[in-house]
C-alpha cells in the first residue's frame, strides 16, 4: 500500500516539540518499517515562486527512513514564512504544488490538522482515492475551553472543520472524548471514527540509570548532572512545563500557582519553561505574568529544545505539569512518564487517558491557582509518593507504542481502501437525483462518470463531470482558461474565495486552467438520505461557478473584453451582452440598443 501524508504547517521532525509533528514522524517511520510506501507533503522553509500559472518550483525530497519502504519528506516551496493566519489563503497553492510535483498515484490521503485537511480533500479528489483525516485539536473544542476571553479560533477554521466532517471517509481520533466532540460539535457520522491511541518512542524515552532498579543514589547523581549541564538549580525541587507558551497550554496557571505557595509563607518550587511562543501567545508575556505574580525569580524559561534532548529535561526535574485548556491526547505527558517522571496534569480531554490518575500522576479538576497549588506542593512533599507515581509512569506509558498506532491505523487505511462494492448504487442515486430535479445528463467515457449541464444566469451552462469512484463521488467543472490578464490578481481572488466556500472549491492545473472541484463519500451518498447530501454539494458547485464566471471574466480577461467592445464598436454591432463589464470599459453609458 502507498499512502500520502499531507501536514503543510511544519516539516515533521524539525527538531522541537511539536506534538503533531511528531505524531506524523513516529507513525510514518513505523509505516514504512511495516512495508507501506509514505510520503509527508508539507511547506518548504525556503522562498520560491509562488505562482501556478507560472510554473510550479520543484519540490525538495528527503528520504527520511527506509525499510521494507520509504518514508519521504517532500517540501512544497512558495509559501514560506508565512504567520498561521495567514495560510488558509494559500492552501490552492500548497495543493496546486503536490500535484505538480506528481510523485503519486496513491491508495491513501492522511491529512492532519484541518488546513491540511483543506489540501487532502482536493488531492483526494483530483486523485479519486479516500481521505482519512486526524483533527488533532477541534477549534470548537479550543473556543468552549477557552470561553470568551481566549476564544480566538476564526469561522474560516470551524467552516473547514465541519467540511471535513462530512467527506472524509474515516477519522482517526486519539480518544473516545475526541470522537464524541467529533460529533457532537461537526455531525461526523460515529461509524467513519476510529479511536487508536498514539504512542511514545521507548527507546528514546527511558528513565536512565538510578530510575529503572537503579539505586535511589544513582538516580540523584543522574539528576544533578543532567541539572548542571542544562544550567538549571542544582538544589530544590523542578517542576518542568514542555510546549508552546500560549495562554490556551497554561503555563500562566503554573506561575500563578507558585504565587499561591509563596503567599502561603513556602518556597516555591522553580518552574523551568520550555518551549516558544506560538498561537495567542505574546513574547514576554509569561515573563510579564511572572514579575506581576512576583514569583520571577523562580520562573526560568528556554526556548524549544531538539527533541533528542528532550528527555534530559523531563529527567532532571521531579514533576512535569501540563495545565493545558484541552488536549486532543498529551504526547507530553506519555514521554515524560516513560522517561520516569510523574506528571501532574488537568483532567480535560485527553489527558484523562495519557496520565492515570494517582499511578502514573495525578489529574487536577479545575483552574484554580490555589487547587494547583496544594496539588503540587502535596507531590513535591511526599518523596515516597513521587518515587511510586515515577515507577508507575514507566509502565503506563509502556503500554502505547507506536507500532501498536501504526498497525491500528494501517487498518484503517484498508478498510477505506476496499470498501463494500457500493458504486453501482452509488451511480443510480446521482442519476436518480438528476433526473428528479429536471438536470440534463449522459455517461461519460470513463467507468463511474455522469456528465450533467448545470443551468445558471450568468453563465448559461456549466459542464461537470461527476464521477463516482470505488470510495468517493467526486465533481469537476471547467471554470475558465487561463487568465490572460492579471493572472497573478486572478490567482489571490481565488485564494479568498476558497476560504468561505461550502465543500467545494477552485483548482489551477498545469496549464494555469481553473476548475471547481468537490467530493464526498461514497458511503454518505449511498447512505439514507443521500441524495440530499449530493444535492448540496452540487448546489455549492453550481452557485459558485455562476456567481464568479462574470468576475473572472473581468480580472482575467479585460484585454479581450475591450478588444471585443472595440470590434463590435468599429463594426456598429450590438453591445448589450457586455453590460456587466461596463466597469472596465471606457464608454458603457453610451451603448448602443440597435
């Protein structure tokens, strides 16, 4: 089997500490270990031409690892450097770039996170193979966890989510927490998720001498060297907090609650920070809460770390804290338990399976800085307790390995890449639908294809091919040629317009030519009630290919237009249909009604 991975964030293992890109790398080297050919799409970090009509830059190849297969990292160029806002104006591109690197067929598009879901739905499409898709976080699920001061995910993202929802072919989610937000929140039907929990790199993470049957003498030796050599306070207890510093992870909670404990006349621990600033986070904002909270001097923070080194880290303190709003699952907490290290952790969404409660750390209901407090001082005062919670983090975190994810997820993989052979019924719903609302039709000359005339205003008749596929029902519209004028001005309108479309959207082939593009699965048209979903999608693809033919013809085409009003003018010929260009033409009050 060969599948596709598309992640256009970030480069898995970029060498921080990433929780999805890790997620990516671990399960893609186990893939391919297994046998299975994986490719990983995602943005280059280097600057490149950006436009499509111009040609598309050669995407870079990094073969990560091989085995029995390869896993390759591929680096789409053109869209570097740019702030996380900004890029749902350039997935097109970052799509329009995996195509034209053309290393595919696959059986299988993975996608994760929802902007990578906006891609894989287009290659999954314009390759006629099944979409799986893995959310890691939800903006729905961040928003009701954040409440109103923090909910800071935009509709582009929840509107993505929800199309996500409903043409994906199956889901993988970590937990069973997450596939009930799944559906409670987008409508995703329960029987496309697939609860598999990820893993942890034990070899990797692993407690060192003193923390494994080791005396406890070598285990404060092993501490104290790992304190030096990472500058950190050889005496006194550390609690260590790993990610990004964003007020959506917490840490503000840690400094805070260490304020509590130095009010109630104690010493507080240090807590030593690790990780950058990303999301809604404000260089030198955790500083800021630090000196207000005046606990600063017991605050020391670092950037992000290799992830190679990380383990040091969670070696050589007593405790890690993850006080995060909400966790899809908290790799975090998994590598810091196998690297013997209990973790104090709040009990929402993920972390309820990652941290088992008082054997492996202890989960905190709540946001209270003063329940933080007493929870962590109760650990940090109990070395006995820390000493079995520490043996006991081993062996829970034992049990999640990621050929165990890797495995479970290749299953996955096969029972969307074969599923029951519903594409003759598939076929008879679109037409019957067709028919039923008075739509021109004919087969097409490929298996599987319906081409219909879609009926319109503006534009009088639009051609799509609708192509039912073994796993999906796909449709396909030419728009226009490429822009002769503009094209670059052109190119970013379509940007924008994807953005807010409803399960569809525009592509530029190689030779700059756009077309409207959408899928669903087969299972949700075949399914009761199908036909209305296919109505819907169609719906979107009509509206869309009418409401935008006269503005393309306008920003791509005004050369033509007025060299064709200058023709009819030298010619005395009727106007009237050039009307709705009357913008870009110099004269339009002056036409003629002959």
């Amino acid at each position: 089997m060969v599948c596709v991975h598309t992640s256009p964030l970030d480069a898995p293992g970029a060498g921080d500490a990433g929780g999805m890109n890790v997620y990516v790398a671990e399960l893609a080297t186990c893939l391919a270990r297994s046998g299975v050919q994986v490719d990983v799409y995602t943005r280059s970090g280097s600057p490149a031409g950006t436009d499509p009509a111009a040609g598309i830059d050669p995407a870079k190849v990094t073969t990560v690892v091989t085995g029995p297969a390869s896993f390759r990292v591929i680096e789409i160029p053109g869209v570097d450097g740019l702030a996380k806002e900004d890029l749902p104006d350039v997935l097109p591109r970052v799509a329009a770039g995996i195509l034209a690197a053309d290393h595919g067929p696959y059986d299988v598009v993975h996608s994760h996170y929802w902007l990578s879901g906006e891609v894989a739905a287009v290659l999954a499409a314009a390759w006629h193979v099944p979409l799986v898709h893995t959310m890691h976080t939800m903006g729905a699920v961040k928003n009701d966890a954040s409440g109103e001061a923090l909910a800071i995910e935009p509709p582009v993202r929840l509107t993505g989510e929800a199309r996500l929802a409903r043409t994906a072919d199956a889901f993988i989610v970590n937990t069973a927490s997450e596939a009930t937000d799944l559906t409670s929140h987008y409508g995703a039907p329960a029987d496309r998720i697939h609860v598999i929990a990820p893993g942890v790199d034990l070899g990797r993470f692993s407690p060192g001498a003193g923390r494994d049957g080791g005396s406890e003498g070598g285990n404060d030796a092993q501490r104290l060297k790992l304190r030096t050599e990472l500058g950190l306070p050889a005496t006194g207890p550390l609690v260590l907090f790993v990610g990004r510093v964003q007020p959506h992870k917490g840490p503000d909670l840690l400094v805070r609650a260490l304020a509590v404990l130095r009010r109630a006349g104690r010493t507080p621990p240090t807590l030593v920070v690790v990780g950058g600033v990303s999301g809604d986070g404000e260089p030198g904002w955790l500083d800021s809460v630090a000196v207000e909270s005046e606990v600063d001097d017991v605050v020391v923070t670092r950037d992000r770390v290799p992830r190679d080194q990380l383990v040091k880290w969670y070696r050589a303190v007593d405790l890690v804290a993850i006080p995060s709003r909400h966790e899809s699952f908290g790799l975090v907490a998994l590598e810091a338990q196998a690297s013997g290290t209990p973790v104090i952790a709040a009990a929402v969404g993920g972390l309820r399976d990652a941290v088992a409660d008082g054997r492996s750390g202890v989960l905190v209901d709540g946001r209270d800085p003063q329940t933080w407090a007493d929870a962590i001082a109760a650990l940090l005062d109990d070395a006995a307790l820390l000493r079995r919670l520490g043996d006991g983090a081993r062996t829970h975190a034992a049990a999640f390995t990621w050929s165990a994810t890797a495995a479970a997820t290749l299953d996955v993989y096969r029972r969307v890449a074969h599923p029951p052979p519903d594409r003759e019924r598939g076929a008879a719903v679109v037409s019957a639908h067709l028919r039923a609302v008075g739509i021109g039709h004919v087969a097409g000359v490929r298996p599987g294809e319906i081409v219909a005339s879609l009926p319109g205003d503006h534009r009088l008749v639009t051609t799509t091919s609708i192509l039912v596929g073994a796993h999906s029902v796909s449709v396909v519209a030419f728009v226009c040629r490429r822009p002769a004028s503009d094209a670059a001005g052109v190119h970013q309108w379509l940007l924008g317009r994807n953005a807010r479309l409803p399960g569809v959207a525009f592509a530029v082939d190689r030779l700059g030519d756009i077309y409207l593009v959408g899928r669903i699965p087969l299972a949700a048209v075949v399914a009761p009630g199908g036909a209305s979903t296919f109505d819907v999608l169609l719906g979107a693809l009509a509206r869309t290919a009418d409401e935008s033919f006269d503005e393309l013809l306008r920003r791509g085409f005004a050369d033509a237009i007025r060299s064709e009003d200058a023709w009819r003018r030298s010619r005395g010929l009727p106007r009237d249909n050039l009307a709705a260009f009357g913008d870009i033409l110099d004269d339009l009050p002056g036409l003629d009604h002959d």
